[in-house]
C-alpha cells in the first residue's frame, strides 16, 4: 500500500518549517502515527526536538536537487517505516520534476504551498514562472503575513485565476484567517431567472463558478463563448471559453467549461456561440472534482466580443 504524502512548497522565509510543525501539532492530524519529514530546505526556522518526540516524527535532508530520486526515499522510507510522509521542497527546484521523480510507494495526497505576502511582488515580478508553478501544482495556498495592502495586491494579481481548484487563505499578520474570496460577490445577478455574464465578465464568472460550483447547479447561464473541441471528453460535449490573461501577457490560455450538446447540434471548432446552458455541478476527471458542466439549451452563431482575450479583475 502506498504512503500518503503531503508535499510543501515555496520559497525560503515563506513559512513552511513553521506551517509543518503547527499542523504535527493539530490533534486532528497528528495522533500515533509515524511521520517522516523530508526536508530539502534548511531555513531560519528549525524543527524543535521535543515536538519531533511527541509528534512521533524524524527528519531526513536532501541537499541537491539530483539526490531527490526514488532510490533516495524508498532508501527512508525502509529505514523508518513511517506512516505517512511530509516533503519540505526546496522552493528553487522544478517542483514538476520532483513530482515526477516521487516513486509510486509514496503517494501525493496534497500539495500546500506556502508564500510570504510581503515578498509575493518581488518574487512574481523576478521568478514569475517558478511562483506559476507552485501555486498551480497546489491544492492549497495559503499566504503568509498578510496585510490589508498585500492582500489587494495578491487580489490584484489574478492569483485565483492561476489555479481555479485550489484553496486559497490568507493568515493575516494580526493573527487572523481569510478566505482569498471573502467579501467579493460576483459582478452579475445570480438570482436572475437567466444570468447574464457579460464578454468582460466571462473571468470572473469562470473563477467563480471553478471554486463554487455548487452554487450555480440549477442555474441557467448565458455567455458568449469559443468553441473548443477538447480531448478526454464525450462524443457529445465540447468546451465553450476564452482566452484568458492568467498571470502576465506572456501567460494567455484557453479557460472554459464541459459542455454537453443536450440533444442540440455539436457547434464547429473555432467559432463564436452565444451559449444558453443549464449548470449542473458533477464529479469529472477533468475538473479534478466537482466542477461546472453546462446542458446546452440554446446555441446561437454570433460576433466575437471586442476583448477576446479576458482578465480575471472583478
């Protein structure tokens, strides 16, 4: 049987020694198991003996990037048999190929990445695609120190819009917690009889409707949208999107939703359709999950909008 991994990534100083050693010490996590930490970052903060003792846990560092292979950790996992694994990444790695080199004894359960909200600007401005990496490979993020002023700024910087899936918090510096979307409703009238997502809304309502779907399921959604056919998909489904700005101009992608043709024609690749679809919110391998899948009801040829390529600002 497998053990379950939880892998930690970030940059140095973002928290992470600190974020493993609180959730050992969470009585909902931690009861008699074993725990082997993998740490392949020695930063300010070092784990504390008497919690390694009482958390039942050791520690094992790798130092090189080459020396993170699968004979290197089925070598720990045979000398302490834990019951579970926590990876401490070095946050200068390719955290895809440390992913791909995990030998399949040890499974990823989670990945949490860890990210200091006062240095965020200054490592996405510097090391846009490393910091891309870490908070898309994640199913959490969770940022640091935040402030009033840094929280806007991470608003502001379409992070949701990098990993719709995962989980995004706030620990603020007065100690506080923060979902990353407290507070912003989206931009269009979810209690009309049809909601309406205008063209330069279509970013929003793709990240809204990522994170909660259940709150559209039932709903009945119209939007202009890019007919893309898909792999993976039925016979009878296509993907109505966009382009979307995720993180800067050089980082544009297609972002959209599994249609279902609903007994209605297949529409063409690369066309514009406005798209009338009742939102049922299903499990599907693609969304990872439960994600957002539209019963197309009415499909109609039409213009394409004047931005084509969206952002994800509200």
């Amino acid at each position: 049987m497998a053990i379950p991994v939880y892998m930690f990534a970030g940059f140095l100083e973002s928290g992470k020694t600190s974020f493993i050693a609180s959730v050992l010490q969470d009585p909902g996590f931690t009861r008699d198991e074993n725990t082997l930490i993998i740490q392949c970052e020695e930063g300010e903060t070092e784990y504390e003996p008497d919690m390694l003792k009482k958390t039942h846990s050791v520690v094992e560092c790798i130092e090189d990037e080459d020396e993170y292979n699968g004979d290197t950790l089925r070598a720990f996992v045979r000398k302490h048999h834990p019951d579970r694994v926590i990876i401490e990444m070095n946050g200068m790695w390719d955290l895809d190929a440390a992913i791909e080199r995990t030998p399949k004894v040890l499974e990823i359960y989670q990945i949490i990445t860890t990210v200091n909200a006062e240095t965020f600007d200054l490592y996405a401005k510097n090391m846009g695609q490393r910091m891309l990496q870490h908070i898309t490979d994640a199913d959490m993020v969770v940022f640091n120190r935040a402030t009033e002023e840094t929280r806007q700024l991470i608003r502001d910087r379409n992070v949701r819009s990098m990993n719709p899936q995962a989980s995004l918090y706030f620990e603020n510096d007065d100690g506080t917690s923060e979902d990353y979307g407290a507070g912003m409703p989206p931009p269009y009238d979810m209690d009309a009889p049809v909601v309406e997502i205008e063209d330069y809304q279509f970013g929003i309502f793709y990240l809204d409707a990522s994170e909660n779907p259940e709150n559209y399921d039932g709903k009945t959604v119209r939007f202009k949208g890019y007919i893309y056919r898909g792999r993976n998909i039925g016979k009878d489904e296509y993907v109505p999107g966009r382009m979307g700005m995720v993180c800067c101009a050089e980082d544009v992608r297609f972002v959209g939703f599994i249609a279902k043709a609903n007994g209605l024609p297949i529409p063409q690749p690369k066309t514009w359709q406005m798209i009338t679809a009742e939102v049922k919110a299903e499990e599907r391998t693609q969304y990872k999950g439960v994600g957002p899948v539209l019963y197309v009801t009415k499909l109609e040829p039409c213009e394409p909008p004047k931005e084509e390529v969206v952002t994800f600002n509200q």
